[in-house]
C-alpha cells in the first residue's frame, strides 16, 4: 500500500500537477517589449508603414499584459527638426500606450545617433574633447566650472533630444532626467526596478562614430550611488560598449557590469542575446530588431518580448519579425540564466583579462607602423581599410575600376567567423597589421560574438613544448582553471601571421585543437607567391582565399589623410610626389611603401619635396634602413661603404649574370663578397654579418623558385646600378654608346644625372642620342611655324556640345576624383621585382621617341650644369620635339583602320593637353620655374607660339595652383587658336573635376571668361554654367559618398 502510495504521489503529483500548477503562473514575471530605431522622418515616408508595425506589435502584445516599453534610440532619422520627435511619439509612443494600456511614465527611452543634430557645436570645443586621452580630464570637462560653458556647447548636438525627454517626462513622477542619463524609478509586483538610460550619442559629431564615442565615468559614478536599493536593475543604450574610445570603454564597462541585471541595446539592428557577469549577480545584454528601418537583406523590421523572474535570475526572449507584407512570425526564443556564483567569478576574471590584454595589445599595434607615425593617434585611427579581392593581382594584373565588384570589406568579416580563411598579399603588403586589425577588433567584442582571438607569429616557435593550453594561458595570464573554463564556453580563433614560418610541431598542436574543437576557425597571411605554387597544408581545412591588391588612388588619399591631418591641397600635392616617385622606382602602392613616404614626409623639411632626386635619396635611405645600420656599431660597416658595395654588386649583376635576369646563386654570393672585402681593406664586414644585413633587412630577396638571389626591388637595384655609374665613366659610356639597350636604362640615367648634376658632358650626351632618335621626325617640321601645323594636324575643331559632356560624366557622378583617376590612367600594379634589361633595334616609331623624350627631360630635370645657353637649347628643343611627337601621334591615329571618325576628332580636341601633360610628367620640378618663366617671356616676344606657351603656363599652375593661377588669365589673353582656347576650357574642367584647388569660384569665373572668348551666345554660356556645375558634382558627390560609406547606422 505504502510503495503503492509513493508510485501514484511521484507519477500524479510531481510529473503532472507540479507543471500543471506552475503553469498556471501564478509566479508574477515582469514583461518588457524592447523596440528600437524606429528612424521615423516624416508622416509621408512613414505613417502607413509605422501603423502597419505598431497594429502587428499590439496583436502579438496585448495578451502579454507589458509592464514597460523600452525604446533603445534612432526615435527619428534626423535630430535636426524637434517636431519630427513629436510626430514619432504620437505615432508610436502613444499609440501603444493606449492599445496596450500601458502608462505614458512607464515607456522609457534613451538617444540613438540619429537623433543627434550633427556639427552644431563650435569647432574650438570639438577640438577640445577630441584632445582628451583620460578619463580624469574627461570628468573634469563635464563637471569642472571652468569648462561649464564648453560642456554646455558640446550639447547643442542633443538639444532637440533634451528638450523632448524633458517635455515627455515633465508632469510624471520618479524621474531624474540629466543632460547625458536619466534614472527612473519604478515598480512591479511589489519590487523596486531602477530603469537607467545614457546617452552614448553625445560624440556622434562627425562622420566616424565607431572608436570614437565617450561617456563619463563620473556620470557613471553618480548613477550608480543611487541604484542600491533597486531590487532590479536595467541600463538602455543604444550603442554597444565596443564602439567608446578604447580608453574609456574598460572603466565604464566594469561599473555597468558591477551595477546591472540588464543592459538593453539597439544600433545593429539586428536580435542578439548574450549572458555577461558582473560581481554580485550578473548582466544580460540583449540588442533588437529595427522597429521600422530594414536598412538590407540581413535586417529585418521587429521587437522583442522580455520575461523577467528576478527571484530564479532567469530572463526569457521571444523575438519577433515582421516582414515586407507586414507578416509576423517568432523568429527565435532564448532562455537565459543570470551567472552567479562561482560561474560569475570564472567571467569575472576572463573579461578583466582580456580587457587588460586588449589596452596592451592596442598599444603593440602602434609598433606596426613605420616608425609609428603620429605616435598619438590609436592604431584604428592610423588603420586604412586595405584593398582586398577575391582574385590574386597575379592572376589579374590590375587595380582599375572594372575589378571592383569582387572587392571585400575587412568589416564585413567580423560578422562571419564561420569559415577558415587564409590572406594572400606580396611583400610589405601589411599583412600583419590588417590580421592584427581583426585581431584588435574580435578582442573587443569578445563577449558580443562569443569569440576568443589568439594571435601567433613566429615567436610561437620559442615555446618550449609548445601546446594551445599553455600559449593561451601565458599569452592571457590565466590559470589553468580559467583556460577550461574559457575553452567551454567559447570558440576559438587562430590569427597566425606568416604561416609558412611557423614550425611542424606548432602546427600539429593546433591542428589537433581544432580536430577537437570544430567550431574553431584559422586566418591565416601567407606571401602571395606561395599562392601559385604551394596550397596550404593545414589538416582537412579548407580555405577562403582573400588577396590583397595594390592600393588604389582613393586609398592612398586616405592613409595620407588619417596619419598626417593635412589639408586636401597637401594631400593632393603629396599624391603626385607619391605618383612620381614610386614610378621612379617601379614601387607598388602598398601599405609599406606609402607609409613610409609618410613618414619621410613628417620628418623631412619641405626642400627635400621640391627636388625629386633628393626625395629618391632620402627614400632609398629610409628603405635600406640607413638610421639602424649607422646605429649598430657592432655591425662594423660605414653607410657609404654599404652604398658602395651594393653598387658593386648591381654592377656584377648587369655585367654577370643576364641570362639568370641578374641573380646568383648563394655561393656565388658569398664569393662575391669575399672578393669584394680582398680588394677593400676598409671593408671589415664579416661574410656571415653582411649577409644578415642584406638579406635579414630585405635588401636581396631569395627566390625559392630557383634558389637564387637578386636585390629584393627593382627600383634599388637600378639605383645602385647609377650609384656605380657615377664612381665609373665607363661603364656610364658603355651603356650610352649600346644603342640597343640604351632606353632600357632609362631610369638609371636619370638617377646618374641627379648623382652628378654639375655633369654637363653626360648632359650633353644624352642631348646628341635624342637628337638622333628626332632628326627624321623634327626635320620634317623644321622652318614650319609649330601653331600652323597644330591647325593643319587638327583641321576644323569638333565641337562637343555641353549637354553631351553632361550625359557623358552621370555615370561618373558617383564616383570620386580619386577612382577616375585611376580608371583614366588605366593603372597597372608595377612589376617590383627584377627584370630583364630589354633589346629593342632602334626604329623611331612614336613609342621609342616618347621613351627617348622622356629621358632627356628627366636628365635635364635632375641635371644643375651653369651652361645656360645650353640650357635654354635643350629647353627649346625638348618643346619642339614634343609638339612635333604629338603631330606624329596624330598621324599614326588617322592611319589606324576602323576610326570613328567623332572619337578621333576628340582626341585631337586634346592634343594641347596631351602636349602639356607629357612636358608636366617629364620635366616639371619646382626648382625649375624660374626658367620656365624666361622661356614664357621669351616665346611671347616672338609670337605665333600658342602651342607651348600653353604647356608652359599650365606647368607653373599644375607646380602651385594658389602662387600661379594668376597665369590661367595671361592664357586666356594671349589665345587666338580656337583649339587653344577650348584647350584652357578643357583644363578649367580638369581642376574641378579632380579636386586640384580649393578656389572654385576662380575656376568657374575663369571658365565663364573663357566661354565669352570663344563664344558669347546665351546658349553657349548656360550651357557652359551647366557643365561646371556637373563637374563639380563629381568632387562633391565624392565627398558625400565617403561621407554616407564611413557613417554607422
């Protein structure tokens, strides 16, 4: 009877009635509905939509019997009108109020960033908190009577905001409402909820708001001596934790974690829910679904419903989604368990960890930059997103427009752990700074994506029995408790830079993690020419390939902009300088070559930027190190004797060894070398002590393909081959006097001529081979007047109406100066490695004779002999020739089968500008002004040269557009020639398309009094305003897109 008894008690009592009973829920839960970002704009854009969203709310709510709303911010698209935020709490905050029957006091909501009024306070203020670095300079700014004022300022962005909550909250009760927070004291079922909200919006003043908000920890501070007595406590925010300076993200962090159950978000649009500890009970973050703006496919219209039992610590979620036609479904539920106890402590101690191991790291990060430019930015302000592609640049040779659309974005990554994937990038290609990025990045968000980053090179190697438990361990400082805990209770990711220099057993260790633990990814960075020949070797994985490509125009402006804070003239004026040089010395535009060009820049006086050779020099001397080298006594080599080597070595290499396209092998370097010390006395180098400087700096490269070596680039190996060409007359001579090869050395005569500039025998030389290379061609011309033959070359000018000019740039309007430039140029990403010296017979078509051209003007450029009557032939002659090589040009396109006869007739429209553009690449240096000027004088006395007073005149405006524009009106003056008149027109245009000056009203001005020239007609001047106007809109339009590209949500 008694077994009987106890059977029917378990089966009736505890497995039926007990569920039954709680099911009856006579526990009291508290119901919150979470809404976000609404983002409402207008009654017109929104009413219809928002009543669809607000009736689905009520349907899935009103039998929820809600205790309170919570609105995590963005109530509005734009905090610039107050009456939108009306208009959205009529539609939204009172609507449901009354279907649900909820009390106005008991809908609570905080400022999002678009309900910031943006750049309303005065700039000496701005200036003034972006200057803060600490957190005590932060509280003294917000509470010190010396800056009350300031403060006050730094609030007209959320003026709007204020004086809303401030109108809403007015006649209610338990309310204590600052500038920057608000607490709300509240009730339910007989326990006190303290419902806290802070404005993470107060910085969104620019256009990058992610790593650069702030909230001060004395507001923090203040909030949290009067929450004691809450029994429950929940903070709503709108941005995550992660997007505060890193400097004061930690300490804010640790007090909300100290002093909440709740921490309620919105901004990402998307419902996440994640546990948190803090140190007595817990946190539970939780982010919604947008209220109202689907901004893309992976966001979706929502809200979620939040069942709190405060006395079992459980929270529950049920997010819900409303499609496109306004159908509700519950797209995911979530039951959550607020850590406690000794769980609570293991969370504890891991995220103070990583918050440690985070600030150490983000200052690490700095040391990854040449010699770390502008040491106080952060490394996510001196971060440029890097250009990164589905495809190898070896297998698609270009940076041009017409590769973008298989272009990925570094950020996009950070939402998708979910594949293993391996960087592929060529040499100084910043590899290790965009893995150290991600890096940076996921140790930030570690508790939002559940995540651990552990990052190896090859200092992993020097683990003594490496394994993954024990690198974690002293990498975070954890005890061995704490690393179980860590690997139960999140996945892990493996950052490895430079895989291929990680060893076997190192590997294996991981290898074997990951075999355990499946859910654990790798990224990897590996040299790009392993791509062709090596696949990767890692277990059974399989990897997304992501390659990074040459940096595009856009880029370069942007990496220029963020470390060095100059004005977009400088920034325009450096790019050229950049552009120049790297053509100089066939140097990719990668990360490393454009940083330390900047870094030369910020450390250089401005002389060394007006004269290309001395900036090649100072470039090579930063490339090869020259401040470490002269440092390390112990090396026991002299600068100049390295330079001198180096340039022996070239020598050998051109001499030597063109069959294996000048490389060696290692014996035969090592022999070389020990030949080199026998006939050098000086030279106290030792062998193995070279050989680690030349080959450890990365000024020879091994080349694994075939095990030989050869210098690294092929811009320092023909400088060297010059350097060696100044100390030796002969072998100078006897590449002059080889015909054949003689423009293959291009490069290197130039460098010889800024080598030695008092040289005007080698000038005079390399006159007399140009002269060959145009006696057939200038003959030709020769006793003929230059502008005649222009007017005879082009015939009757083929006008193009503006209207066609407009239609022909509105694709282009979307686009910025930066991209047009590069899809205009048609770049290619240069060859930096050594190359075959190329045969070519001499045949004096229009490619050979422009080379030619072009080396004479280069030689003259870095050329400073005092003969200046021959100064001024050459001058003459290099005028002459190029106005003569554009007529042949010409000629060879009016010979080319199947011409539309409308395309060639715009291209000869251009000639002026092909004519002037040349002479700009190949001679224009500062320095040289002075003579340019005489020439101008000179030409003008003789008249009829309209031809190359142009290409003179806009030389001096292209060298300083601000000190020579005065010269864009002489122009206009001395213009007969209708081919020159629309010529400066054409120009005109070029400058506001391409951002080159910031004077547009000159431009515009100068571009109307050219029309009037050429034509006065009402119709021709309209359509003239028109053009400009569109022309302008590309530089704006440029703007605004970067603008839209870099603003969150």
């Amino acid at each position: 009877m008694v077994s009987i008894f106890k059977t029917l008690i378990n089966t009736f009592f505890i497995e039926t009635f007990l569920p039954y009973f709680y099911s009856l829920n006579f526990q009291q839960l508290m119901k919150i509905l979470h809404i976000s970002d609404l983002h409402f704009s207008s009654l017109q854009d929104n009413e219809y939509t928002l009543k669809k969203v607000v009736e689905k709310i009520v349907t899935q709510s009103k039998n929820e019997k809600i205790d309170f709303i919570l609105f995590t911010g963005d109530l509005v698209f734009k905090g610039d009108n107050i009456d939108t935020f009306y208009e959205a709490q009529i539609l939204l905050f009172d609507e449901l109020s009354s279907k649900l029957g909820i009390k106005r006091n008991n809908i609570i909501f905080c400022c999002g960033n678009h309900d910031v009024h943006r750049n309303q306070e005065i700039g000496v203020v701005t200036e003034k908190i972006n200057k803060i670095t600490k957190e005590k300079d932060l509280d003294s700014f917000v509470s010190s009577e010396q800056t009350k004022k300031e403060f006050q300022n730094s609030l007209s962005n959320i003026n709007n905001f204020i004086t809303f909550q401030n109108d809403y909250f007015k006649k209610e009760v338990g309310n204590e409402l600052n500038e920057l927070y608000s607490i709300h004291s509240r009730e339910c079922d007989g326990k006190k909820i303290g419902i806290v909200t802070i404005n993470s919006s107060w910085r969104c003043n620019s256009d990058k708001d992610f790593g650069n908000l702030l909230f001060p920890n004395k507001f923090v501070e203040n909030i949290s001596l009067k929450l004691k007595d809450f029994d429950f406590k929940i903070l709503l925010i709108h941005h995550p934790l992660g997007e505060l300076k890193w400097w004061n993200k930690t300490l804010i962090e640790n007090k909300i974690y100290e002093d909440f159950h709740l921490m309620l978000l919105g901004h990402i649009h998307k419902g996440i829910q994640t546990a948190i500890p803090k140190n007595d009970e817990g946190i539970i973050t939780s982010s919604s679904t947008a209220v109202l703006s689907a901004i893309n496919e992976f966001e979706k219209m929502g809200f979620s419903i939040v069942n709190i039992d405060i006395d079992i610590n459980k929270i529950n979620f049920d997010n819900y989604n409303i499609d496109s036609d306004f159908v509700l479904y519950k797209s995911n539920s979530y039951a959550i368990d607020i850590p406690v106890a000794g769980e609570k402590q293991d969370y504890i101690e891991l995220r103070k960890k990583i918050s440690q191991l985070y600030e150490t790291e983000l200052e690490n990060g700095n040391d990854l930059f040449i010699n770390n430019i502008n040491g106080k930015k952060s490394f996510f302000d001196k971060f440029s997103k890097p250009v990164l592609k589905s495809k190898s640049s070896l297998e698609r040779n270009d940076v041009t427009l017409s590769d973008r659309n298989i272009q990925i974005d570094i950020d996009d990554l950070l939402s998708d752990f979910s594949k293993n994937r391996v960087f592929y990038g060529k040499d100084k290609y910043g590899k290790s700074i965009i893995l150290y990025y991600l890096y940076l990045n996921i140790l930030n968000k570690f508790s939002e994506v559940k995540t651990i980053p552990v990052f190896l090179n090859e200092t992993a190697n020097n683990v003594n029995n490496f394994t993954v438990e024990k690198y974690v361990r002293k990498n975070f400082e954890l005890k061995s408790e704490s690393v179980d805990f860590l690997f139960e209770n999140y996945k892990i990711i493996f950052l490895i830079d430079d895989f291929s220099k990680i060893t076997d057993a190192v590997k294996y260790e991981i290898e074997n993690f990951l075999n355990d633990n499946p859910e654990s990814k790798v990224i990897l960075t590996e040299d790009e020419g392993s791509y062709i020949h090596n696949k990767i070797n890692f277990g059974n994985l399989n990897f997304d390939k992501i390659f990074i490509h040459e940096l595009s125009s856009k880029e370069v402006r942007e990496l220029t902009t963020s470390s060095l804070n100059c004005t977009d003239e400088l920034t325009n004026e450096l790019l050229v300088k950049i552009k120049t040089l790297f053509t100089q010395l066939n140097l990719n535009f990668n990360f490393w070559t454009v940083s330390l060009f900047i870094w030369i820049f910020n450390k250089s006086e401005s002389s060394v930027f007006r004269n290309n050779f001395e900036l090649t020099q100072l470039y090579i001397d930063n490339l090869l190190d020259r401040e470490k080298i002269v440092a390390e006594k112990s090396l026991k080599i002299e600068y100049p004797h390295l330079k001198d080597f180096l340039a022996s070595l070239a020598h050998f290499l051109v001499k030597e060894k063109y069959q294996t396209t000048y490389h060696l092998s290692y014996k035969e370097l090592v022999d070389f070398i020990t030949t080199y010390k026998a006939s050098h006395s000086r030279f106290i180098i030792s062998v193995e002590d070279l050989l680690s400087v030349i080959i450890g700096k990365g000024i020879l490269k091994h080349n694994k393909d075939n095990d030989l070596y050869s210098f690294r680039l092929k811009g320092v190996f023909e400088y060297f081959i010059a350097f060696y060409m100044s100390e030796n007359i002969k072998f100078r001579d006897d590449v002059i006097n080889s015909r054949e090869f003689y423009l293959s050395f291009s490069n290197e005569l130039e460098l010889y001529a800024g080598f030695k500039q008092k040289d005007e025998e080698f000038v005079n030389k390399i006159y007399q081979i140009t002269q060959e290379y145009y006696s057939d061609l200038n003959k030709m011309y020769e006793g003929t007047n230059t502008d005649a033959n222009l007017v005879s070359k082009i015939g009757e000018i083929k006008l193009i109406e503006t209207s066609n000019i407009r239609r022909g740039i509105k694709n282009q309007i979307e686009k910025g100066s930066d991209e047009i430039v590069d899809e205009l140029a048609d770049r290619k990403a240069m060859n930096q490695n050594v190359t075959q010296k190329k045969y070519q017979e001499v045949i004096k078509n229009s490619e050979q004779l422009e080379k030619a051209l072009f080396t004479m003007c280069r030689v003259f450029r870095n050329s400073g002999f005092s003969n200046q009557k021959l100064e001024n032939e050459i001058l003459d002659f290099v005028l002459q020739s190029a106005c003569n090589l554009s007529f042949l040009i010409i000629d060879e396109k009016n010979n080319e089968e199947g011409n539309d006869e409308t395309i060639l007739g715009m291209f000869k429209n251009f000639t002026p500008m092909m004519v002037q553009n040349f002479l700009f690449e190949a001679i224009a240096q500062e320095n040289l002004q002075e003579i340019f000027e005489k020439k101008i004088d000179e030409l003008k006395s003789k008249g009829n040269d309209e031809l190359k007073l142009f290409a003179l005149y806009f030389i001096l405006v292209d060298l300083d557009f601000n000190s020579n524009k005065k010269y864009i009106s002489e122009m206009t003056k001395i213009a007969k020639l209708n081919i020159i008149k629309y010529g400066v027109l054409f120009k005109l245009y070029t400058y506001l398309i391409f951002n080159k000056t910031g004077d547009k009203d000159f431009i515009r001005k100068s571009a109307l009094e050219q029309q009037r020239r050429i034509d006065n007609s009402a119709k021709a001047i309209d359509g003239v305003q028109k053009a400009l106007t569109h022309f302008e809109k590309i530089s704006v339009g440029n703007k605004r897109k970067e603008m839209n590209n870099s603003k969150s949500k």
